[in-house]
C-alpha cells in the first residue's frame, strides 16, 4: 500500500508541476508573439485554463496521498515532515488559493467574456494583468525554491534546523 501511495504522490507532483507551466509558458510566448487579443492566443487560453484544473486536481490527490502516507505509517511525528508540512501550509496552499480562485473562476470568466467580444473594464483588466504578471511572478519564484527544499527533506529526511 505504500508503494502505491508514494506513486501517486510523486506522479500528482509532476502533474501538479509540468502541465500548468507549460502552457503558461506557451500561453506567453502566443501573448507576445500574436498578442493579448489574437485568436490564436484565446485557443490556447482555453488549453491553459484546461491545465489549470488538472494542476489543482493533482495538487489536492497529492494533498491526500501525502496526508495518507503521514498518517498511516507515523511519518507525522518526524520532525523532517513537519517542517515539510509547515512549507506546504504556509506558502503553497496559501499560493494555490489565490491561484485556484484567479485562475478557476475569476481570470477565466474574465477572458471568456472577453474572447465573446465583451470589453473589460479597467478594473477587469487589472485584475488580469495582476494574475498574469505580479501573481504568477511571485509564483514562479517562490514555488520552485519552497520545492526543492522539500523535496530535500523528503529525500534526506533531515529537518531544516
């Protein structure tokens, strides 16, 4: 059962970490090179909401899967994954709040109205800019380093301090 779980652990963190970033990446390189309002980039608007969901979905099976293995086999009392467990609470759920609620609902709704012809207003359009710029940059780069520092811990099981 452990093995099993540890699967699914590790393949909800690639799922939660690659597909997303890479359409984002693809969503930015369209935004520059055919523009914010191209056809071309509204399709693959639609592919990077899509990943969206799946990053969420996979953040939460590796919530689940990793809350499972904690409980199940006493790993919550080792220091290494609470000090794990206080990086994920602290700065990546808080993170993927912000994020499921921009990018699920929000930034999405707001796009889709758009790509239908409706103008958005200037608090509207801030409010995308703020989720494609300042949001993801803060994003990109507190999540890869929170990351790997717990993917250290997980690997070496040593605690930070």
């Amino acid at each position: 059962m452990y093995a099993a779980l540890k699967v699914i652990h590790l393949g909800s963190l690639v799922m939660w970490l690659g597909p997303a970033l890479g359409s984002w990446l693809v969503l930015r390189y369209m935004q520059q090179q055919e523009g914010e309002l191209a056809p071309a980039t509204a399709k693959v608007y639609r592919v990077f909401f899509w990943t969206l969901t799946l990053e969420h979905i996979a953040l939460v099976s590796l919530l689940l899967s990793g809350a499972t293995m904690a409980l199940m086999y006493g790993f919550i009392a080792m220091p290494w994954l609470q000090h794990k467990l206080w990086l994920v609470l602290l700065i990546i759920v808080p993170l993927e709040i912000v994020d499921i609620w921009l990018g699920n609902w929000k930034v999405k709704r707001l796009i889709a109205a758009r790509s239908a012809g409706t103008a958005l207003t200037p608090r509207q359009q801030a409010l995308v800019q703020f989720y494609h710029k300042g949001f993801t940059n803060l994003a990109l780069l507190t999540l890869p380093a929170t990351v790997l520092v717990i993917m250290w811990l997980a690997v070496s099981k040593q605690a930070l301090w």
